[in-house]
C-alpha cells in the first residue's frame, strides 16, 4: 500500500515517471537481496549514471511479478521460468532475458535421520523425508524456491499432505527466516546454495543433497511494459547483460567463500 502511494505521489509531482531516469522500481527475489549482490551491481550501475535513484523491494519471485502486473515495479529479478513466460505471454513484458543461475539445495540437520545424503535424485530425497516422518520446512510464499519444492514433490509423486500432521512447516516469508526455522527445529528445506552460503554459520544445517540437474536454478530479468519509468527499466535490464555486470557477478562472493556465489549467463 505505502509503494503504491509513494509511486502515486511521484507521478502527481512529475506529471507521470514514464520516461524519468530518477527512479528505478526493481522488484527481486530475495537471494539477491540477502547475498548482497543486488546492492553491488546497483552500485556500480549508479557509478555510471549519476542521475539514477534505484528503489528496491525485496519479495518471493510470485509476488514482484505480481507488482510489475499491477504496475507497481519497473524491472523484475526473479527465477521462476514457468511464471515468467506466463508473464510474457499475456504481453507485460518488454524483455525478458536470462542473466545468472546457481542450484538448489537440500539442506538438513547433519545426522541426516531420513538418509536424504543416499538419495538418487531430488524426488527421492522428499520421498525419504516422507517415509522417515520427517519435518519439511516450507518458504509457503509462492516464490521461485516454492515453486520449485512444488516440481519436486510432484515428481515424487506425493503431496505435502503426506507428511504426518504438525511435520510440514510453512513459513509465508523470505528463504532468511526459513533456513532459521528450519535450523531450530531441525527439519529438512530447500535453498538456493548462495543464500545458504552467506548465512550457513548462523545455522545448525548441513547441504545434504545436491547436483540433480532438476535443482538448476536460472534466474531472469524483465522490464514491464508501460512501466512507469519503462526508459529506466530498459537501461537498467541493459546494464545486468552489460560485461560490467557479468564481471561483477563472475566473481561476487569468491573472496569471502572461496568460489562465486552465482554464475553469469552470457548470450
């Protein structure tokens, strides 16, 4: 409600921000929020257009698509490929362009009591947990990493429902606060590798699955047609494909963790 007001107030002062290279309503996924990495490439974007004011919100991957529907984000980051090609079919987008990726991981408390370390396949990890009466901690949130854990228990051929009752958590929020519900009560979730990373020694969870091609995690960006600084989306979505972008998301993390938190897409 405050966005929509504030972006009401802003085409009431400047007679509508359509073509304004002021403000930058970007609308991403968490993991870049939580890794940092949104906030050194809008850095080095601003570095270069002094005149730009970027405004970021930090949602699940169905709710910033939602706010470019409603004309409330000017540029979307997001990783979940199904919804975004839903997005462009019905004519929302400008552009929509593949741009990074990392993988999916299944974490858990390190004595691993559903064997998840021995399963053959995502689908059979979730299976495990399911057979051992397991707890699954959910982000709920219709976000990428949801709509993922939603593949992957389909694959399984199994529903949620089959855990035994109070063992399927579902949190509503953000991948930061599943990974801390899901590290106290020692339960099993999925994350992208790269929020994992930055946070895993304030968790009490180890990677016990990984490498299923079918955890491959792609994220896109998208500037939103009729945006109201639609000028601002395009140059933005522009620079993230630009080699000063894929430097910077080449390298970003390897520092501090010893290998780059994500991987750049290159066309």
């Amino acid at each position: 409600m405050r966005l929509r007001l504030l972006l009401l107030v802003c085409a009431a002062l400047l007679g509508g921000c359509r073509n304004s290279t002021e403000q930058i309503v970007v609308a991403s996924t968490t993991s870049l929020h939580d890794t940092g990495l949104l906030d050194t490439l809008i850095a080095e974007y601003q570095s270069q257009r002094a005149d730009a004011r970027i405004m970021t919100i930090a949602v699940g991957s169905g709710e910033a698509l939602e706010l470019g529907r409603r004309g409330d984000a000017d540029v979307l980051l997001v990783h979940s490929p199904a919804a975004e090609r839903q997005f462009v079919s019905e004519g929302r987008a400008v552009m929509r362009h593949e741009i990074m990726q990392n993988d999916f991981v299944i974490l858990g408390d390190t004595t691993d009591p559903a064997q998840v370390r021995s399963a053959t396949s995502a689908a059979d990890a979730f299976r495990r947990m399911v057979q051992a009466g397991q707890m699954f901690v959910s982000r709920g949130d219709e976000s990428g990493t949801h709509v993922k854990e939603r593949a992957i228990w389909d694959a399984a051929g199994m529903d949620p429902a089959s855990f035994p009752s109070g063992r399927y958590i579902s949190v509503g929020q953000g991948m930061t606060e599943t990974l801390r519900v899901a590290s106290e009560r020692r339960g099993y979730t999925l994350s992208d590798v790269s929020t994992f990373t930055t946070l895993a020694s304030a968790l009490k969870l180890d990677v016990l699955f990984q490498g299923d091609p079918a955890l491959a995690n792609i994220y896109s960006v998208i500037a939103v047609r009729e945006a109201r600084n639609e000028d601002g989306a395009r140059a933005f979505a522009d620079f993230l494909r630009s080699p000063d972008a894929v430097r910077i998301i080449r390298s970003y993390g390897a520092a501090r963790f010893g290998r780059p938190l994500f991987q750049p897409i290159t066309h």
